[in-house]
C-alpha cells in the first residue's frame, strides 16, 4: 500500500465513523449474508462486537503510516482468531463484506479508487492476519 491509498482509505473512514454502529450492523448483516454459517461464531447480541469492529477498524486505519507499529497487533489478532473458529477462508467473505459496506455506507464517495485503497489495505491486514494463525493464539 502506498501513501496515496493510505490516504484515500483514512479519509473515506472518517466518513464512516459518524455513522459507525450503522456500518457494523451493516456489516455483519452482509456477512451473515455471504456465509450464513459465521453468524454461530459470534454471540446472540452484536452490540458489543461491532463496538469492536469500528475500534479495530479505526486503529488499523489510524496506524496504516506506521504499519512497522502496529503489524504486531494485526498479527496478534489473527492469532487470537484462530480461537473463535476463524480459518484463512474466512477473510475473503469478510472483505467482500467490508468492501459492500464500504460501498453502501459512503454512497458516491466509494470511487473506484477508494476501493482499490481498501482493498489493498485489506490484503495487508488479512494476510498478516492469516500468516498469524500459524502462531500460538
């Protein structure tokens, strides 16, 4: 990822944030709909998860320009993962979901090239996730 799809993901995320619990529910519900077996990895009540989500969405973000700092924890997620069932299978459904979120949430503002950004930037994460899951959760 480069500092312009840096730029492009951290703008179009401030966006989001003021619509963050919306974008969570809209989230989960395209996930569920990609893979209704997911939905039995989580608990009944979402609230506390998609607070999680929008947390970890905005950490992530916020950190894209010091990727050294915070690979750790993106890798240490993913090792945390592996404990609620998650295999490597499972990131291109919640991508395609982020991405149809994304889509939805921001309208217009979801350029072609802000999806490009964010897929991108999605990629580094998920694959740090995914080489993570070798490690002890």
């Amino acid at each position: 990822m480069d500092a312009r799809q840096i730029e492009l993901v951290q703008a179009s995320f401030a966006k989001v944030v003021p619509i963050a619990d919306q974008a969570a529910v809209i989230f989960y519900d395209e996930l569920f709909k990609l893979d209704p077996s997911l939905r039995a990895l989580f608990a009944d009540d979402l609230t506390e998860q998609r607070a999680k989500l929008m947390k970890m969405l905005g950490t992530a973000v916020n950190g894209l320009r010091d990727w050294d700092v915070i690979q750790p924890a993106v890798a240490s997620l993913g090792a945390r993962h592996v404990g609620y069932g998650v295999t490597a299978t499972h990131y291109s459904t919640v991508g395609a979901a982020l991405l149809s979120t994304l889509e939805k949430g921001l309208g217009d503002a979801f350029t072609p090239q802000v999806r490009a950004a964010w897929a991108e930037v999605y990629q580094a994460l998920s694959s740090t996730m995914i080489a993570a899951e070798k490690l002890p959760a």
